[in-house]
C-alpha cells in the first residue's frame, strides 16, 4: 500500500510539471528573491530512553497478631518508640514488614456489648509499631472496633492516627478499617527494590455471630467499619484490581477457628479464590495458634502466623519470605526462599527466638502442619 501510493504522487507531479502554464522567468527582472528554506529534519540524534531498572528480589516479613496489653501497655506509656523494637529484629531487617494489630486504636469509647475480651490502646500504638520497623498493619479483625465505632472516626480515633502515621517517618500504612467500604477494602501500596506491592486485609473471623458478634463491623458503602469477608465478593474485587496494578500482592486474613492448628474449610477454599484473583501472598491470623504454610499453586499461604506480641505465652513465628517479582508482562511473583524465626512470647509479652532443639521443634510441627492445611513444601 505504501509503494502504490508514491508512485500515484510521483504520476501527479508529472502530469503537473507537462501542463504548466506559469510564465518563462524573465532575465532582465534580477535575481530571484532568496526563500528561507524550511527547517529540516534535526540532525542531532535522538537520546537514547533512560533504561528503567529492573525490579529485585525482596524480603518480605509477616508476622501473628499483636496487641498492646498487660505488661506491653506500661512499655508503650513509658515510650512508644522503644515499646517493641527489641524483639521485633526479624521484622525490621526485611524489606516490607507486616503484622495484625489486633485492638482498637484511639480514645474514649465503651466495650461493645457481647465482647469477652476488649483491646483497646492510644494512638501511640502505630508509632511503637513503626519505630519497630512495622510497614503495614491490618486492622481487619474482631478486635478493631472493640470500644466502639465512634473511636473508629473520631478526631482522637484509629482513622486519625491512621493517617497521621501515614505521613510520619519512618511511615506506617494501616488497611482493613476506614470510612466505608472503600476505604477499608484499598490497599497499602509500596514501592520495594523496584516492584509495586499491594497489601490488603480482611476479616472473616465474624462467622460465627453466636461466639464473636463483630460481623455487624463491616464497612459499607454509607457506614465506617472493617474489611469484612464473610461474602468474599468484595474482597476478590479488591484483589483482582490491586493485581492490575501492583507487581506483588499481598492479602492478610484474620480467620480460622480458635485453638485449631489445620485451617478449616472456610480457610482452604477462600485461600483458592484469592490465589486465582491474583493475590501473590496470603497471610493470615486469629486462631492464636501455628497453622500451615506453603506453595498453593503459583502463590504462597501461611494460614496461622500466632500470637507475636501479646500478654500470654504462646509459640510464634516470623516468615521472612524472599519474593522475587515478575520477569514478564503478566506474570506472576514467586517466593523463592522461605526463613522462620521461631520465638515464645513471655510474661513481658514480648516474643523471644527460640535455639537449637526449641526452635527444631517448632520447624517439625510447622512441616507436619503443612500436610493437615493442603500445601505444598516450599
């Protein structure tokens, strides 16, 4: 098609050229006035584009759920930036960290009715866990509005805070509570070694009204509240479009039944869903206990992480996963290697390692759990 159209240009000209009627020049009329010839093609050759860096590998930690009660509450008013970075060592060397704080954050506010246990801790709470090298904290769990949900907006409130560590240094980004449903359901998104990581979270851990009422939390579109999963629905809308614009996306669940180490039903087939939506990493808490992790298919899920900080003594792990990003448009991320650091929480309600056989019997139990929770060796 290119060809043939020159030559028709070329026909034109010629034709043109053969019935010209313009005037001979005259040579007594002088030079011809000298045009001003039209700017050319640059000459200087273009830039070469600045080649982007490639994304790299990355840390990623996760760790159970932490509250800041008992022995923890007289750390925190003495000073949130000391209250848990000793013992959070695992967390702070990774590239993103990430834990559920498990308790209302802000002031003001009187137990919900219903509640057996109430958490509840002043903003301060977000710095302690920042200044321990914490990057997001979901907030998506059955402790969250435990004083109420006028704390949840209020201008003292968990909202407030929230967006105030937001802009501290170092940051703190919290998902799984907000305004509506929105807001609850958006990710935290960070740029690590090159790669757009997506975190959400949410809660199923309202199924049963009858032992934890705290499904009538939920966000919704005119009404402040939890990213709340009980119909996944909106839940699997979030992560298919955070997975549209993030390399890596990682979705934390509080879920699961308590004192149960094998993830139930619920766990297994939501588990699935997320993994085919696109998350990449799935994490989760509420049992109190260790439950399993491993490869589901492309994706990694640890569905129990334990107690990290907390005012009884339980077992916990952090998972120090290596994620390595996509290397093709439309792929997806992959965890490469797998670190556990083993600890028991303490009277102090802090989390401390656990050495040689201690921590070899916690490696053991992990990898017989792998077989109850359907996942494959890493």
């Amino acid at each position: 098609m290119r060809r043939r159209g020159a030559a028709a240009v070329l026909v034109a000209a010629a034709l043109a050229g053969s019935c010209s009627t313009d005037p001979a020049p005259d040579p007594d009329a002088g030079p011809s006035p000298t045009a001003t010839p039209s700017p050319g093609p640059s000459t200087t050759p273009a830039a070469p584009p600045t080649p982007q860096p490639r994304p790299r590998p990355f840390t990623l930690a996760v760790a159970g759920d932490v509250h800041l009660e008992g022995p923890l509450r007289a750390r925190l008013e003495a000073d949130p930036a000391t209250t848990l970075a000793p013992a959070f060592g695992a967390l702070a060397e990774a590239d993103l960290a990430v834990v559920n704080l498990e308790t209302s954050v802000g002031r003001g506010g009187r137990p919900e009715p219903g509640k057996r246990f109430v958490f509840t801790a002043p903003p301060a709470a977000l710095t302690a866990l920042a200044a321990a090298g914490v990057d997001v904290a979901t907030m998506a769990n059955n402790h969250a509005l435990d004083v109420g949900r006028g704390v949840l907006t209020g201008p003292d409130g968990t909202l407030a805070a929230a967006r105030a560590a937001a802009a501290a240094d170092p940051p703190l980004d919290v998902v799984g509570v907000g305004r509506d449903a929105a807001q609850a359901f958006a990710p935290a998104v960070r740029e690590v070694r090159g790669s757009r990581v997506a975190v959400l979270g949410a809660t199923v851990a309202g199924a049963d009204p009858t032992a934890d009422p705290t499904g009538q939390w939920a966000a919704t579109d005119d009404r402040p509240g939890t990213a709340d999963a009980l119909d996944p629905t909106r839940l699997l809308a979030a992560v298919r479009s955070a997975d549209r614009g993030a390399d890596v996306v990682v979705t934390y669940l509080h879920w699961g039944v308590q004192g149960e180490s094998c993830p139930d039903d619920r766990q297994r087939s939501l588990a699935r869903r997320l993994v085919d939506a696109g998350a990449d990493v799935v994490v989760g808490s509420h049992a109190h206990v260790l439950q399993g992790d491993g490869r589901l298919g492309p994706a990694y899920v640890a569905y129990g992480l334990g107690n990290h900080a907390w005012y009884t003594p339980s077992t916990t792990t952090t998972l120090t996963l290596t994620v390595r990003p996509p290397t093709a448009p439309g792929g997806r991320a992959r965890v490469v290697a797998v670190d556990r650091a083993p600890a028991r929480t303490g009277a102090d309600g802090l989390p401390a390692p656990l050495r040689d056989a201690e921590a070899q019997a916690v490696l053991d139990d992990v990898r017989r759990l792998r077989s109850c929770a359907g996942l494959a060796a890493p």
